[in-house]
C-alpha cells in the first residue's frame, strides 16, 4: 500500500465525518416533532434527508464498492428520491428520528470499513476515491438543502454562528474580460461529477461582468422604481409567473415602516444594502437585469471569469488558483448563516479582478441544463442526465451554505427558473462595444 493510497483514505475519512459532524449539527438543533414536521411543501421533512443520506451511502459504499450486505434493502423505495416527491414524503412510512439516527451510524461503520480494505484503484468508480468523494458531496449537499428547510421553518432562532466578515476592498462596477476560447469543465478533478466532464474548449466573445454579485441596496432601488409592476422588464414567462405567484420583493422580505427587513434562521433584522441579494428566482434576476439594460452572463462567460488565467491561458480550480478553498478565500460552509458584504473575500478574486465567485450566493446564469459535448452519464443515469432540459436553469458558484467539499471552478447546479428558496442571487453582464478589446 502506498503512502499516496493511505493519505488519500484519511482524507476520505476527514471529509465523510466532516460531512457527518454537520449533518448531526442541522438535525440535533430541533427536537423530534420538528425533524418529522414538513415546513415547506418544496422540502422534506429533515428526518427524510437523514435516512435518505445514509441510504444512498448504504447504496454506493456498501453494498456496491465494498461488496457487502445490505443494511435495510426494505427501506430503499421509501428513500429513493424519483419514487416520492418531496411534498409526498412525510406521509410515508419513514423510520423515526432515534431509528434514522442509528441507522445513518450502522452504514458509517461499515463504509468506514470498506474504506480501509477496498483497493482505490482499477475500477473508475473507485479510482481516486471517487465514490467516496460523491457519497461526501451528496451529503453536503443534502445539509445546504437541510439548511434552506431550516430558513423555511418558523420559530426561535436554533442555529449559531458569527457574523461575516466586513467588506474590505471596494467592490463595484465591471471588469471587462476578452474575447477568445478556454477550457470549461474538466477531466483532472478527482471528485468532479459527471456533468462537468469533459474538459472541452468554449469560444467566448469579449463582454463584461459585475465585479460583485447584485446587492440588496441595488435590488432595493428596482423595488423602488416599480421594476415588479413594469412587464417591460420581464420575459413572458417571468411575468406569466410574478403575476401567478404575486411577486414583490425577494422571498423573505418584509416592509417595516419605510425600511425592509428579512428573516433568517428565526432572526428578524434590517435588510444589509451591502449584501448579495438572495431568494431571488431567476425570473427576478433577468428582470432586474433587463431594468438595469444588462443581462445574467452565460454558464460559460461566468465560468471563464472564474477559472480562466490570462497569464498562462490555463483554466484553474478556482478564481484564486488551484489551492483548495480556504477561510480567507471565500464564505462557504455554513461558517456563517448569510452572505458577506461585497468586498469582504479580496483574497478569492479572479485574475481579472472579479470578487466572491465563489461563496455567499449561488448564481443564476442564462443557460439552460445539458450535458457539455462529450458527456457520459457516471455513475448512473439519474444524477444529472435525467435533469437535462430547458427547464431548468444553471447556477454557480456555491453559497455561504455549501461546503467546499461540494464547491469548485467546474460545479454545476440547477434548479426551475421559479425558485426561490434556495440560497440564490445573481450578477449581471453585458456584450463588450464593436472594436472593445
Ligand atoms: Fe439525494
């Protein structure tokens, strides 16, 4: 076995019992009643994630990478998430909070024990850890999911953390990025997932970018010039949607006097004007774009602005290079409970100056979901392939409530144009001048 084999099995075990370790934080904070409750008919109750987390790892660890038996076979319809909607899922058989949580401990002991025994090579499954990797990613990705139910729910504030950091550089305006191709998705990421593979070169004409995600104080000033009563601004479906859904201000937000406030996890507040917005669906965020005589950038403009290094001609892991996301470079993991003020990550800028791809909120861009040419479904059909559609809408970039283990240059979310309750915001670009270069 060598040194490179055995550093790669501590650090799968560092990132599954980090994974863990927030899990319990989300689901410790209520009390039973609370974890078997449906607080939004968009979510599941928490005590679905819990099981369903430790289910898929039963799946995928288990019984598949390690070769064993199986835990509970009898529950894995109840947690197969294309059997039951989300609105569905309280009504069924669930196991109970105290049965969940032995269950998730039983299958973290056995895949503890497939880690130490399975070969990390030969099979791609495994190769470079790369199930455990997904089994990581898939339960971060259920805790930000976690985390939104908790936004969702009413009551006391049950979780803590400190504040942001200030702003400290300015953060306003533009950057313009040239024209000319790059190398958009990857094939040297160990723990990429299926849709941000292949690496392929993308031809991107010259256009500018926001040097910071849209903030509060901005989106305020669209709120106040009637931005959500002018169908001007927004695209058929956009209006078909603030009229249905009786759209005024991002979810959250409340008029108290002549200022704003929003709730967060239980805490009421004044609205920060320096703050990303956030609980805008991409609706919303077109709107203002179109009000602002901009547009959302593609996946591809927001991807280059994030990776690509005029330097080398290198497309890098991240905005500030290939090293993994470190406190000062952006706010993510739940470190926080909202965004920073722009200007507060100086560190995590990309090469041409643009702040806080990364981190804080996630962003909406104008494309729609599909494979990049080349795409191979891995290791299953049902984790992006099945979504492919222009039904639904790419995000980037990660929030304050995704973990690094789930963050990078490459990741690709997706969700309907209509939601809002997750932790999205946006930033705007335009098309560069005829000659700009
Ligand atoms: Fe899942």
């Amino acid at each position: 076995m060598t040194v490179e084999t055995e550093r790669l099995r501590s650090a799968v075990a560092v990132e599954l019992d980090r994974a863990r370790r927030r899990t319990t934080t989300l689901t410790e904070a209520v009390d039973d009643d609370d974890l078997v409750r449906q607080h939004s008919r968009l979510m599941s109750p928490l005590v679905w994630d819990l099981a369903h987390v430790g289910n898929q790892e039963e799946l995928w660890l288990v019984r598949d990478v390690g070769g064993r038996e199986p835990v509970r076979r009898d529950i894995d319809e109840l947690y197969d998430a294309f059997q039951h909607a989300r609105a569905d899922r309280p009504a069924l058989p669930l196991l109970n909070p105290a049965e969940a949580r032995a269950y998730v401990a039983t299958v973290r002991d056995k895949a503890l024990d497939v880690l130490d025994a399975v070969r990390l090579d030969g099979r791609p499954l495994v190769t470079g850890g790369f199930a455990f990797g997904m089994i990581v990613q898939h339960e971060q990705q259920h805790d930000e999911t976690m985390l939104a139910t908790h936004q969702l729910r009413t009551g006391p504030p049950v979780l803590h953390a400190e504040p942001p950091p200030p702003a400290r550089v300015p953060a306003t305006g533009e950057v313009f990025i040239p024209g000319g191709p790059f190398t958009m998705g990857t094939d040297t990421e160990p723990w990429a997932l299926d849709n941000e593979r292949p690496a392929h070169v993308v031809d991107v004409p010259a256009f500018h970018l926001d040097v910071a995600p849209v903030t509060n104080a901005r989106y305020a000033e669209f709120i106040d010039a009637g931005g959500y009563d002018d169908a001007r601004w927004w695209s058929e479906a956009g209006w078909a949607h603030r009229q249905r859904a009786g759209l005024g201000a991002p979810l959250h937000w409340r008029r108290d006097g002549d200022r704003w406030v929003y709730t967060r996890f239980g805490r009421t507040v004044p609205v920060a004007p320096d703050e990303p917005v956030v609980h805008v669906c991409f609706h919303e965020a077109q709107a203002f774009a179109a009000w602002a005589g901009r547009r959302l950038p593609t996946e591809a403009e927001w991807e280059k602005a994030a990776r690509f290094d005029p330097a080398t001609g290198r497309s890098r892991r991240y905005p500030w290079g290939d090293e993994d996301a470190q406190e000062r470079h952006a706010n993510l993991g739940q470190r926080h409970l909202s965004p920073a003020p722009v200007g507060a990550y100086p560190d995590g800028a990309s090469p041409h100056g643009v702040q806080q791809l990364i981190g804080d909120v996630w962003e909406w861009t104008s494309t729609d979901f599909h494979g990049y040419p080349g795409f191979r479904a891995f290791p299953y059909r049902e984790y992006s392939e099945v979504f492919f559609s222009p039904e639904y809408k790419v995000l980037r970039g990660g929030s304050f409530g995704t973990d690094r283990a789930a963050c990078r240059g490459t990741f690709r979310n997706w969700d309907y144009p209509i939601r809002r309750q997750i932790f999205a915001g946006f930033r705007c670009a335009r098309d560069a001048e005829p000659g700009e270069s």
